[in-house]
C-alpha cells in the first residue's frame, strides 16, 4: 500500500556556503555560522561610484550620444562597469539617431521595411542599455 506525503532525497540539493557567501545570500539566521573553511573566500569589494568618461572617450560618441552621456552624468554617478554601459549606451543612440535621419522617400519597399527593422532594432538596444544601468527617477 502506498504512503503519502514526499519521497525521501527528493527536492532541491541546497547549495554550499561557499556559493551563498560568492553571491551575497548567505544569511546566518538561515544557514548557521560560517565554518573556518568557508569564512576566507575572497570576496571583491564594493564599486566606487566615481567613474567619469575620459575626453577622448566623449568626444568618440556622436553628437546624440555626447547628449544623452552628460545628461545622465549631471544626475548620477555611475561605477566604472556602468560606465562602459553609459558609452555603449551614447553609441547606440548616435545610431539610432543616423538610421532616424535617413530619407526614406526614395527607397524601394523592401528597403523602408528593413529600415523600420532596423530602427527598432536600436530602440530596443537603446532600452536594454538603459535597463542595466538601473537609473530611477
């Protein structure tokens, strides 16, 4: 005759502390005190928020894109990792600029199609790029 409830060795395997404290969940309420072994995993210390695009940097992006990077530098400050993100992000939107500025009048069917695409293409890489910097109002 079968038994309820579930079997035993069933369910998720709880991960190793060593991979709780490497991604920041460790909690000693939750998983007790860290043994000798597990309490020198080496750790990267918190981002400096202090990154500032280098002139050359700047003056590398279009004109939209030069725009876009002061305007969210004057409001935030952004770690160096965010700030390779923030000069993709100044790429992307010379991009888009110059595929908006593109006369259409002349193309073929196809051609506008594939310019709508495209124009699509970097707004949502414009969004993505603004997603993974996380700035809030």
């Amino acid at each position: 005759m079968p038994r309820g409830g579930p079997r035993p060795g069933s369910g998720r395997k709880p991960l190793p502390l060593e991979t709780h404290v490497l991604r920041g969940s460790y909690r000693k309420d939750r998983h007790g005190p860290l043994p000798a072994s597990v309490g020198n995993v080496a750790l990267m210390p918190a981002p400096v928020a202090s990154w500032h695009p280098e002139a050359a940097e700047l003056r590398a992006l279009p004109r939209a894109g030069r725009v876009i990077v002061g305007k969210l530098l004057a409001a935030y400050e952004f770690s160096t990792a965010e700030g390779a993100l923030l000069l993709e992000l100044g790429q992307a939107v010379g991009s888009l600029e110059a595929v908006r500025g593109t006369q259409r009048g002349g193309l073929s069917v196809r051609e506008a199609i594939a310019m709508e695409k495209l124009e699509i293409a970097w707004q949502r890489q414009v969004a993505a790029l603004i997603a993974q910097l996380r700035v809030q109002p």
